[in-house]
C-alpha cells in the first residue's frame, strides 16, 4: 500500500470562520453542495449525541435547542436522526425558523414533536422538558454569531446552563461550538454554557482552542461533514490540530534487529543543588521514550544523588561552583564528548545566575570573543527552563545558535526572551509562537493549555490537550527529556517536538482518568509513556 492508497495522516486545519465560509464555497464548487454538508453534519451530531446518552438511544427523551441559522437546520436534522432510531425528540425553537424550512418539514415527518418558544409563556415548557432529557443538543447559535445573547436567547442559555448544578443534570452537546462562544477569538458570552461535548463540524474553530471559551468548550471531537480532500481553500492554511494519526506515523519504529545505537544517545544537561530532581526527570523521561543511551552532565554534587537513582542513564560529573551550579568550564568538558550524542537538552533546573549564563553561553553560542573555542555545530539541541532564562541574558543569542534548535518557553519564560508582557503573549498563543519561531529561525514550543508548536516556516500544530493536572512541578522537564530521547532516536528537531507535547499531554490524560486533576505528580507521567507510545502507535495509524 503507498502513502496515497493508505490512510489520511493529516492534521485537520484549525480555523477562523472566514476561513471555514471559503472552505464550504469551494466544497461546492466542487460538487459537494451545502445541502449535503448540512445533512452530513446532523447524521454526525446524531451518533455522537447516541455515544454521549450511552449508546442506546431508544426512549430516551432528547431536547434539541434550534436556532433560526444552519445551526438550527443541521439541529433538525439530528434531531430526525435520532427520532428515526428510537428517542423521544423534542425540537424547542428558540427562535422563528424561514419559512419554507424543509428540515422542520422533514424532522415532522419523522413525528419530532416542535415546540415553539414564542409560544412557551415564562418559559414554562422549556423548564419541563430541560427536567425530564437526558441529552440536550445546543443548535442555536453558529460560528455566524458575534453580538451579545439578548432577549429570550440569553434566558433560554441561562436555563441550559444552570443543568450543570443538578444532581441529575442531562448531558449537553454543542453542535460546532456552545451558544455565546466566538468561533475566532474564544471570547464567551455570560450566557454561553459549559457542555459535555461540543462536535465541531468539518473543522476546529480558533475559538474552540483559546481561552476562556476553551474552558465550556468541554471534549472537542471533530466532525467528518464531506469536505473534498485537497482543496487549496483548505491546504493553504498554516494552523493545524495534532492527532494521534499524524503522531503514530512519525515515531520512532523499533526494529526487531535492532541494538541500543540503533535508538540514538541522548545527552541531558540539567540540574543544580537546589533542583536535582529536574535532571532525573528530564533523564528517565528520555530512557521511557526509548532512547538507546542517555548521559545525564550535571554538578558533581547533583551527580553524587541521582546515580543512586538513574540506574540505566550514563553519568557525566561536571565541575561546579559554590552554588552548586555548573562551572563555564564545564562546557569544555561537555564539547569534548559531543560527537558521542544524537541530541541534547540544556536547561532543567540549571539554576539563574551570571556564572550560569557564561556556561551556556559557551556550550551553545558561536563565540564574540574569538579567544573563546566556537561549539560545535550539528547536534540538534532543546533549551528549557533555566536554559532560557539564562539565554535572555545574552544579547542576540539567537544569532549566535548555529545548530538545529528548539526552545519551550511556558507564558512567563516567553516574556522574559521576548520583552513582551504575560497577557499579551496569551491573547494569541499561536500567533506568539509562530513570530518568534520566525524571526529566532528555531522550532518553539509555547507550553500550556493547548500547547503550540510553531516551525520557523510558519506551521503552527496545536496540542489537543489541556489538563490542570500538568500544572505542578517538573512536567515541563518530563515534556523535555522525551523530546530529546525522539531527537535521539533521528526524529526532526520540529516533528520530535510535536510528537513530544503530544505523547505528554496524552500521558497525563491517562494519568487524570486514574487519578484526578489533583496531586498529579511529574514522576506520575514517566510511568504512563511506555503505554502511551504502545497505545498511539497501535491506534493512531491503525
């Protein structure tokens, strides 16, 4: 089977509503007219509304919201869906449909009993049916929406969203994106609810990933609508969703002839007396991605404390000062064995301090003293943490990085390199992520919710995670060390990237199911790799 008779292991695009209205236009120019795209989209939000009631849908009261737009009409056709397999449908019309409508005239057909809100006096009926369903389908508001909720609208929204405090509350599905959410900056309307799962048609909004919409969005799934593959419209845009298919494809393959140089060394250049436990997470997260060989080059002082705990890593003592941080001598040592590794990562928990930055400065950094050796160049590297911190000390760092690279700032690590408020980073974490990929000429990845990846040719891929469990202590050096045991293992210094964020978000999500969004311990996600990589290379591509 070649590439092209196989499976599709694109990322779907992520997009602005302009972008999704060109998309459709095209779709019909090339014979796939909206009617179709409007039927494909119900039949989809039907099953996934029959998956989210518990896959037996036959009895169970349903309530869909109908607007007076697409949204409503593709609301009516799952709504005749799922009235056709056996539910009991009430279509409740938030507002007055065009007239002629044929998918109310269709949904009637299939006995979908109508109810209409300008009729429905202090709500009184809405209240009634929002009691007794079991799933209720948000299709009033679409992607066409930017106005305030006002009037009966916002009243018929509240009520949606006070279901959430019930004890027995139904199940909300949000047909594209919950009422009230702007598909392109996220930005969320008092009324807009918290769903369980919003079904986004055809493609991911913008909105959909940014916050604080992202917080009601609740599971996004991605709906297959009928768009015809290749259109430029579509290809064309630059801002893409990770998925486990386009993962599975790129990892590493484990030969059954292989050897432990068959998978690469990596080498880890992390930790200080204060922050130990950073080199050992940064070290056994590559040994769990499968690097062949990993040397952890820390403080001798650091070295003394995780060889009792790093039993498959190599060690490389390095001189160290009074504060227990790396001596710039060290570099030396570190340029002499460099033709050993296959990658390197600098940075976890190194520390902050002048001596620190002249360390990195001559174990990175093409020299601006000429007395000073030039690093040699080729070994493909990832900065984090300290690593960054101390770069920002150094004027045009970027200049002087002459070796395939990487960096993983969180939000306050990008203000620091970039001179840019907190906030503003955050207002478009992509866009963010993509300037300074370009103008630094390195991979970025701009970590948090929805973690961004941005190559230097302006590609940005969007982690479909977001887990409050990730937000403690040493994640970030467990996200770090997989990385570069992929690099090691040949992956390109941008695709190792986005595989690493994306096998770590999916690592921690395992580790949520089992334990909860809190006490999530960085050592909790170095267990849940090996699984993780088995899973996503035996479902991604399958």
């Amino acid at each position: 089977m070649t590439k092209s008779d196989g499976p599709d292991y694109s990322n779907p695009k992520i997009v602005t509503v302009a972008q999704m209205v060109a998309i459709e236009q095209a779709s019909e120019r090339h014979g796939v007219i909206t009617d179709t795209l409007m039927e494909n989209a119900g039949l989809a939000v039907a099953q996934a509304g029959r998956r989210l009631a518990g896959g037996n849908i036959a009895g169970v009261p349903v309530l869909v919201l109908v607007g007076p737009g697409n949204n409503g009409a593709d609301g009516l056709v799952a709504a005749r869906h799922l009235q056709r397999w056996g539910a009991s449908v009430t279509a409740y019309l938030v507002r007055d449909r065009p007239s002629p409508d044929p998918k109310m005239d269709l949904a009637l057909e299939y006995a979908v009993e109508v109810v209409q809100c300008a009729e429905d006096s202090d709500l009184v009926r809405l209240d009634s049916l929002l009691s007794r369903s079991r799933l209720v389908i948000d299709a009033v508001l679409g992607t066409g929406n930017s106005r305030p909720i006002e009037g009966t609208v916002r009243e018929v929204m509240l009520r949606l969203g006070q279901t959430r405090s019930w004890a027995r509350r139904p199940k909300l599905l949000a047909l594209d994106l919950p009422s009230g959410l702007d598909a392109d900056s996220g930005a969320a309307d008092r009324a807009c609810p918290v769903v369980d799962l919003t079904l986004a048609l055809g493609r991911p909004k913008v909105g959909l990933l940014a916050f604080p919409g992202a917080a009601n969005v609740g599971v996004l799934e991605i709906a297959d609508i009928g768009i015809p593959p290749g259109l430029k419209e579509d290809t064309q845009i630059d801002l893409e969703l990770l998925t486990p298919a386009w993962v599975g494809e790129r990892l590493p393959a484990r030969p059954l002839d292989s050897h432990k140089g068959t998978f690469g060394h990596a080498l880890v250049v992390a930790g200080s007396r204060n922050y130990v436990g950073a080199a050992f997470l940064a070290s056994q997260a590559a040994v769990r991605v499968g690097a062949g060989l990993v040397t952890l080059a820390t403080p001798s002082s650091v070295y003394s404390i995780a060889a009792t705990k790093l039993t498959e890593v190599i060690h490389l003592p390095l001189p160290e000062g009074s504060d227990g941080r790396a001596a710039a001598s060290g570099a030396q040592m570190i340029e002499e064995n460099l033709s050993r590794y296959n990658a390197m990562l600098v940075g976890c928990g190194l520390g902050w301090s002048p001596g620190t930055a002249d360390f990195i400065e001559r174990l990175l950094l093409s020299p601006v003293n000429p007395a000073h050796p030039s690093p040699a160049s080729g070994v493909p590297v990832i900065i984090d943490a300290d690593g960054l911190n101390n770069l920002s000390q150094l004027e045009d760092w970027w200049r002087r990085l002459e070796r395939p690279s990487v960096v993983t700032p969180h939000p306050g690590e990008m203000a620091t390199l970039t001179g840019t408020p907190t906030g503003k980073v955050q207002q478009d974490r992509p866009g963010s992520a993509r300037q300074w990929a370009s103008f630094w000429n390195l991979t970025v990845a701009l970590k948090g919710a929805y973690t961004a990846v941005a190559q230097p040719a302006g590609t940005v891929r969007v982690s479909p995670f977001s887990n409050p469990g990730l937000a403690s202590g040493g994640t970030g050096d467990v996200l770090s060390g997989i990385i570069v045991g992929l690099m090691a293992q040949g992956l390109s210094p941008n695709d190792a990237t986005c595989c690493g964020v994306y096998l770590h978000g999916f690592a921690a999500e395992s580790v949520r199911q089992r334990l909860g969004d809190s006490g999530m311990a960085a050592s909790d996600l170095l267990e849940a790799l090996p699984e993780s990589l088995a899973h996503i290379k035996r479902t991604g591509t399958g």
